[in-house]
C-alpha cells in the first residue's frame, strides 16, 4: 500500500460516521416531510405537536398550582403532576419549547449512555445510531411529547448503576420512575430473583416518600386523595381502550386488528392474554437463567428482557413504550454475529432483519399512514422478533460461567 492511500486509510478510520448518519437521516426527513405540521399530522392521530404535553402534562401541572383538578385521561400519579408543575410557571407557547428541549436532552442522553453500555465495536456505533434515530417508536414519543424516552433512560440507569456496585443511587431512581408511571414495577423481578431485598426495601421506599408522603405533606391527606382519585379512577377507561385502539401494541389487540374485530369477544382477549403471560414467565425464567450464569453484562440484558415482557401485560402498550427496541436489536446483532457460520445463524439473522424492518420508521413512510402501520401491530412483531432471538440464544448457551463470560460483550468502564 503506497503512502497516500496509507494515508486516505488512516483518514477514513478516524472518522466519526454518525455526524453523516444523523444528518443523512435528519436530511430524508426534512424532505420527506418538510415541515413541523406535516410531521405532526403524519405521525399517528392528533394533529398537534406534544399532545399529550398540551393535553394531560401541563394541565396537570396547572392543577398542582391552583389546586384544579387533574384533566381527563390524566393516569399518572400525583408525584408525576408534581413534577410537570414547574413547567405550568410558563405560558403554554414557552412551555412546550421548554419541554422540546429537555426532551430532546433526554433522547441524547438516552442515545449516549446506552450506546457507551452496550456497543462493542465501531461499526456497531454506527448501526446503533442508525436504529435509534429511525425508530418509530422514538419518532412517535417525539410527536406526542411522551415521557417515554426519560423512564426508559432511567430504567436503565438504574440496572447500569446496580451493575457498577452503586446500589442506593439505583434504586433512587428506579423507585422514582415506578412512582411516575408505575409500569417499571415490573423491573423488581430481577431484584426478586437475585433475593436482593436492601435494594427492594430501598426502591419500595422512594415509591413510598414519592407517592405517598410528598404529595400528603404538600396538600395534605384530603388532597393526596382527591388527587390520586381523580387520575386512577380512569384506570380501568385506559384498559379497555389499550384493548381496542388501533395504536396498542398488547398482544390481545393486535390479534383482535388481525382478525378485524372492532369488539373483540372474550375469547380474542383471553386466549392471547394466556399465550402472552406465558411468554412473560418464560422471559422471567431467562432472567434467572442469565442471573446464575453471572454473565458480565446480565444487568443489561435482564433490563432489555423484562422491557420486551410489556407488550404480553399492559394493555394501554402505546408505540412510545418501545423506545427501547434499538437497545434490544443492537444485543441481538451481537448475538447474530456470535453465531454466524452456524445452522440457526440464518433463523436469527432473519428474525433480527424482520425486527429493524417492522420498527423502522421507513417503513410507515412507506406505507403513507401510521393508522395502517400500527393497527397490523408490526412494532409488537418488531419486539416479539428479537425476543425469540435472545430466548433461543440463552437456551442454547453451555452453563459454563467462562465461555459466557467470554462470548458475552463487556461493557464500557
């Protein structure tokens, strides 16, 4: 090799792609969709930036300042409005420019703590990048100004922080994150499994001071309770249209839109719910199963695991919710790569293009309509792809706590 292209070599490692893929991509959606509003009217219903911001998460802010009511279809706790209350201090033009902004800090953050947490190459920065900014799911919490991405970070932060020995801060911010949005409950499992009941008692009781005693020491015991009943009494509301809204990703409602059933009967809700709760033991299982071979990384994938069990428990399994979906599909490239040259490696390899295909938001740009895009539940399939990846890698990995080790990527000091 002569000295020049010794030299356009050199050039060409150092680099850093992901400036050329960001603006690539930011660049087709510009011309894809031109502006904020066509943006805004292409992406799901709603033909408002930060819907739910404007709708639910600065009224109920109002409501903690001016001791309102919370507004219809609020579900979250009164710990959360306490938290959306600051922005309430603004006029609402101010305030969605303030919350676009921590938004977008947070969907950084997000990006750059998980890429540093589960990247093992450099081409693999780039693939990340890559499923992260053309994620649906991202793309869709970004319309609505979800919270989506910030719970997400979090839950992960915390299993990161456990991971690196810091248990108190870890579960500070779990318990936090269950006291906002409650659904990350499911998280404890892994504590559970592990019998680690310091960190169970430390996270219980953020949700208890939190949930409970910040919102009665501000209002007092009538309005904690006023509070809280005016967003739980919606509860079951929010469960029975997870069941029948085009947008849920629960397994019993994308099988209900499959078989165009506008009201599913008893059947078309149970018989998926039962496959889907037997799908979330089998990844509690694999949980345990990563926790006993001690890999270097279990934490992590632990987290990914319990994160894909939603769409087979939650109802009201919105797009937003997948945020995570890029952080999966990147382990299981790794997984992928591990096994190429192997008679399964084809089995993986199309499960994991079926999963970037279903979840990319080139795909509903394809299909012109986010409504036909989400009823067919390809964000489910994109997720329940990359399960069965991971759960016939862990069943198929030997016991031996030194080959896992070894095969498993490590993460970034």
């Amino acid at each position: 090799m002569d000295s020049k292209a010794g030299a356009l070599v050199l050039i060409a490692r150092k680099i850093d792609y992901r400036w050329i893929i960001a603006g690539s991509v930011l660049a087709y959606y510009f011309i894809y969709w031109g502006n904020i509003t066509n943006f805004v009217t292409q992406i799901d219903h709603c033909p408002k930036l930060f819907c739910d911001f404007t709708g639910f998460f600065y009224p109920a802010g109002k409501a903690i300042l001016s001791g309102g009511s919370f507004p219809a279809g609020f579900y979250y706790s009164t710990f959360a409005a306490i938290l959306f209350s600051p922005f309430a201090l603004f006029e609402q033009e101010m305030a969605i420019v303030v919350w676009g902004t921590l938004q977008l800090v947070s969907i950084g953050a997000f990006y750059f703590i998980l890429e540093r947490a589960i990247v093992q190459e450099r081409y693999e920065k780039y693939l990340f990048l890559f499923l992260f900014i053309t994620s649906a799911p991202l793309v869709n919490s970004v319309k609505w100004g979800q919270i989506s991405p910030m719970i997400t970070l979090g839950v992960f932060a915390s299993f990161l922080l456990y991971q690196k020995g810091r248990v108190v801060p870890s579960a500070a911010i779990l318990g936090s994150v269950i006291a906002v949005k409650y659904y990350p409950v499911i998280f404890l499992v892994y504590f559970l499994l592990k019998s680690d009941w310091r960190y169970i008692l430390l996270c219980a009781a953020t949700v208890l001071l939190e949930y409970l005693l910040l919102p009665i020491i501000l209002f007092g015991p009538d309005g904690f309770w006023r509070f809280q009943q005016s967003s739980s009494a919606g509860i079951p509301t929010l469960i029975q249209l997870g069941l029948v809204n085009f947008d849920s990703q629960y397994i019993s409602s994308v099988f209900a839109h499959l078989f165009l059933l506008q009201s599913p009967g008893l059947y078309f809700v149970i018989v998926p719910a039962l496959m889907g709760y037997t799908i979330i033991f089998a990844a509690i299982w694999l949980v345990h199963r990563i926790n006993t071979l001690k890999l270097q990384n279990e934490a992590i994938w632990a987290c990914a695991l319990l994160f894909s069990t939603l769409a087979f428990w939650l109802p009201n399994s919105w797009p937003h919710y997948f945020v995570y979906l890029p952080c999966l599909q990147i382990l299981a490239f790794q997984i992928v790569k591990e096994w190429r040259g192997q008679k399964i490696s084809l089995l993986f390899s199309s499960l994991w293009v079926l999963s970037i295909f279903s979840s990319n938001i080139l795909l509903v740009n394809s299909i012109h309509s986010w409504i036909n895009y989400a009823v067919m539940g390809w964000i489910f399939w994109s997720n329940l792809a990359v399960l069965i990846v991971s759960s016939i890698h862990f069943l198929k990995r030997p016991l031996s706590r030194e080959v896992e080790t070894r095969n498993e990527p490590a993460l970034a000091a």
